[in-house]
C-alpha cells in the first residue's frame, strides 16, 4: 500500500537514472526513452552541459526570493526575447503557472474577462488553466469553474469570427495541441486569428509550453505561422529536466504587471536560470535548430515508409503523433514499453513521439522497428 495519493496512472517500470536518449529500471533493463518526461528532457538524461550548470550554480547560491536582484532572470531573458516582438519575462515554476500569469495579465491589461480557448486544448490543472482547457475529463468533479471562458471547435474560422467581439479580452491556443491528439493550427485558422485580433484589439495568448524551445525546429512554434502573440508561455523544455517556466510578453504590457500585481516565491531562481542559461545555449543555436528540423524530416519519413497506410503520422518537429484511427493507443503504448521503447499517448487514440532534441537516425530506427513490431 502506497502513502502516495493515487492521481497518477504508474506505469509498471522504476526508471533510475538515464543517458541522452537511453534510461534504465531497477532492474536494469534500458529502454528508448521517447516520452522526454513528456517534452521536457530537450538535451537528454544528465546532459554534461546542463549538470555542470546546476553543480556549479548549488555551490554559490540556491535561492533568495525575487525581493532581490536575480542577475540570472537577465540573462535569460534576453535569450528569450532576442530577435523577437517581446521586450519583457516572467518566469515562475511550470506551464501551469505561466498560463495563470498569461491569463490575469489579460485581463488585467485590458480590463475584460471573456477569454476564447478550443476544443481538446489543455493549459493546466490549477483552477485557471483548467477552465481554459477544453477537455471535460479534466473539469470532472470539481465543481464551478472560472467564468468566462468560452471553449471553441479547434481549426473553425468561421466559429471563430462569429464569436469575437468587444467583450473578448484575448484568445489562448496552443500551436499543437500535445495533450487534445497532436492537432496542429491550420494556416488558415492562424490567418483567422491574426485578422480578429487585429480588428477587435483582442490579445493573442499563445501556450508553447510543450510546443516551445526548440521542439517543433523553431524557437517557438508560432515562429513558423503568421500568428505575433502578445503572450507566449513557455516551461517544459526550457529547464532541460529542471522545474521552470516563463511568460514573454510585449512593450505595451510591461506596466501592467506592476509591483505587488503577481509574484512567486521560488520562480526564476538562481538554480533555474543557470540550468535554463545552459540550455539555451544548445537549443537557440541555429545548427541546432537546423539539426532537429532534419532528423525530424527523417522520422517522418522512416514512419510512413514503415507503417501501415491505415496510420497517420501529425505533428511537427519532435512533437509527432502516430493516428490509429478508431483504436485506443494504451495496449500499444504497454507493448512497446515492454519491447524497450517508451511512448506517451495524446488523447485516446494517438500515439505521441516526443523523443528529447538531441535523438540520433540509429535511435530513430529502433524506436520505428519496435513500433512496427507492436501496429498491426
């Protein structure tokens, strides 16, 4: 009997410890790891760049609260926003947490409440985010949520623009939803989003939290649309494996947030700038970038060569979904832990690939051969 609430389905291996792509149980059998525990080991297991950061940075100074100068925020900050629209961070501990923060700067900057999010989207599960997720099975039991949130079918312009109006303080979305299928946004509902926006002075929120640093061959995802948000949130990759997440905002948001409006006690501390300072210098690289771009043009190719045509393979980047049409994914997903490969479902029906950013053509091909194995 476990002394742990049970609100995790545990899978059946103890990982231990890893390497780069490869973990290892209590028993000592390795396997693929191509979950990154869930999108969030971007340079691997124990990479030697970001473990020198955080052992370095643990014999100086672990925390000091944000009353005081926290010279590392700077930096990191910069590396966020360089060579973007954003001008300002705010960096806090998880997904979650920044799309909180995404969420009352909204509203605060524009003195409206109504917030539009989609059908099958998740931001998180405090109160806040969960109302923004359009998922019920995350809703259940909890009672009322948030008001004000208005939950529309994903990839719909024509909802979209019906529904838009003066009320509306901004739209939050997600460039590929991770946890809802791996359904990425259209050109055409990110052209949609763009013109309401535009028009309705509606602020744009966009969740990169999984979708963000490096993961989809781009700095940001909506890098590759013609989507400007005012608001990106960013956590998962940005820490490596380290507990961290940010939200960048724009010039004319910067007085909104003034002292006193919202805070954290243990966000953007010292052990966390340096970790995701050392991460950023791998990921924003743009041989890096280029690199993750092909090898994930690889794997696309090597799924479709080697699975069957009734699969569809969605997604972009490392953030893949293999589509099983009808079947639900979880006896595949156990078949291929047993077989060595470590996998992680999006929604019922989808396989999610989510190998970290450093995942080699050798590690590719094993993983493809295991999943060739277990699909029928």
């Amino acid at each position: 009997m476990s002394v742990l609430f049970e609100n995790y389905g545990k899978r059946r291996a103890q990982i231990v410890k890893g390497q780069g792509t490869i973990v290892e149980d209590s028993t000592g059998k390795q396997y693929l790891d191509f979950t990154s525990g869930i999108a969030v080991v971007s340079l691997g297991h124990a990479h030697p760049a970001v473990v020198q950061a955080l052992q370095e940075q643990s014999q100086k100074l672990w925390h000091i609260s944000n009353l005081f100068e926290i010279p590392g925020q700077e930096k990191v900050a910069e590396k966020l926003i360089a060579n973007t629209h954003f001008s300002h961070a705010f960096f806090c501990n998880s997904g979650a947490e920044a799309n909180e923060a995404a969420i009352k700067l909204a509203r605060k900057h524009t003195g409206k409440h109504h917030i539009i999010t989609f059908e099958k989207s998740f931001h998180g599960r405090t109160f806040g985010a969960m109302s923004a997720t359009g998922q019920g099975k995350v809703h259940n039991g909890f009672g009322p949520l948030v008001e004000k949130f208005s939950i529309l079918p994903f990839n719909d312009a024509a909802t979209l623009e019906a529904t838009v109006d003066d009320s509306v303080a901004a739209i939050m979305l997600e460039m590929i939803q991770g946890e809802g299928g791996v359904n990425s946004v259209s050109a055409e509902f990110a052209a949609a989003i763009a013109k309401v926006c535009e028009e309705q002075g509606v602020l744009l929120i966009v969740d990169e939290v999984q979708t963000g640093i490096g993961r989809t061959g781009t700095r940001y995802a909506f890098e590759q649309t013609v989507l400007k948000p005012h608001i990106v949130t960013l956590a998962k990759g940005l820490g490596g494996g380290f507990p961290v997440g940010a939200m960048l905002g724009t010039a004319e948001l910067h007085a909104t947030f003034s002292p006193g409006t919202h805070g954290t006690t243990f966000g953007g501390n010292p052990l966390a700038m340096n970790v995701a300072q050392a991460v950023l210098n791998h990921v924003f690289e743009p041989d890096f970038l280029q690199q993750v771009r092909e090898i994930s043009a690889y794997f696309v190719a090597q799924l479709r060569a080697h699975l069957s045509s009734s699969y569809t393979v969605q997604g972009q980047g490392l953030l893949l979904g293999i589509g099983c049409g009808d079947t639900e994914v979880a006896p595949y997903i156990a078949a291929a832990e047993e077989s060595g490969l470590l996998l992680v479902g999006a929604g019922p029906t989808v396989i999610r690939l989510l190998p970290p950013l450093t995942v080699t053509k050798e590690e590719i091909d094993k993983a493809v051969a295991i999943l060739k194995n277990i699909l029928p």
